[in-house]
C-alpha cells in the first residue's frame, strides 16, 4: 500500500492521530465479488449491510465484531446428501466466505436476520452522551457570563 505523510495535517488537528492506522488497515481489493453485498443508509445515524447469501442457513452464518470491524463469514457443512447428488449445473456456490468491513467509532450492531437468501445486519451509531456538544459558559473579567454554543455537525 502507499504510504502518506500526514504530518500537515496532524499540526492543525486534535485527536486524529489514529488516522494514518486507519487507512493502513483498509482492506485492499478482495480477490473475489463473492458474496455480493449492499450497504445503505437507512437513517441519521443507522445503516444496513444487505449480503445475498443464497443457500445458507442462520446455523451457517457467523456474525462478529471486533476492533472497529464486522466481519461476516459463512461455511456450509457438508452433508452425506450432497455427495450422492449429481449436479448438470451448479449455480449456487455455497462456498466459505469471509467479508471484513471496517467501522466508524462508536457504530454498533443491533440486528441481524435472514430472509429469502438475503442477510440484512442493522448498525447504529450511538455517540456517548460525554461525547455529545455542549455548552460552555465563559465568565468576563467584569463578572459577566457570556455563553458558547456549538451546534453538532
């Protein structure tokens, strides 16, 4: 991967230092389209990753997250039926996957389901109240407050 020198921009900024080990542990290009997959969001602070998983079942389907990331995998076990099946065509792949998506901080999981082929997982933002804007009174050299307020972006 390239390597940028942030130097610039960490001089006029608090707190993003972390954006360099951020952009370093973006996953390159995956080899394979497989399975395909949307993301959409669906609200202010709520999105929703849609993957077509056509063949697998909830017991086939590992959901987790861990360090800023989801990672989404899938395997098939393979049954004593399926060896004496004899395929003309095979279209539906049932292979093992693994997807990997990083997240935003404080982005959640809060659900996930499985329906008609298709996993829709729900995430949500939720930004801690210490974390939120407030307001600071500032006091003047003549006793006077005087109030700041500072609207989220």
């Amino acid at each position: 991967m390239r390597r940028y020198d942030f130097s610039p921009l960490f001089r006029s900024t608090v707190g993003f230092d972390h954006l360099a080990r951020v952009l370093d542990n973006i996953p390159g290009e995956q080899a394979t389209g497989y399975p395909p997959y949307n993301i959409e969001k669906t609200g202010e602070d709520s999105y929703r990753v849609t993957m077509a998983v056509a063949g697998f079942g909830e017991n086939d389907i590992d959901i987790r997250t861990q360090e800023n990331k989801l990672v989404i995998a899938g395997r098939v076990e393979k049954s004593e039926d399926d060896e004496s099946r004899a395929f003309l065509h095979r279209g539906i792949a049932e292979r093992a996957f693994e997807r990997t998506f990083s997240l935003a901080d404080h982005v959640k999981v809060a659900t996930a389901s499985l329906e008609n082929g298709l996993l829709h997982v729900e995430l949500v933002r939720e930004v801690p109240e210490a974390m939120k804007p407030r307001t600071i009174a500032i006091t003047t050299g003549k006793g006077k407050t005087a109030k700041i307020e500072k609207k989220a972006a």
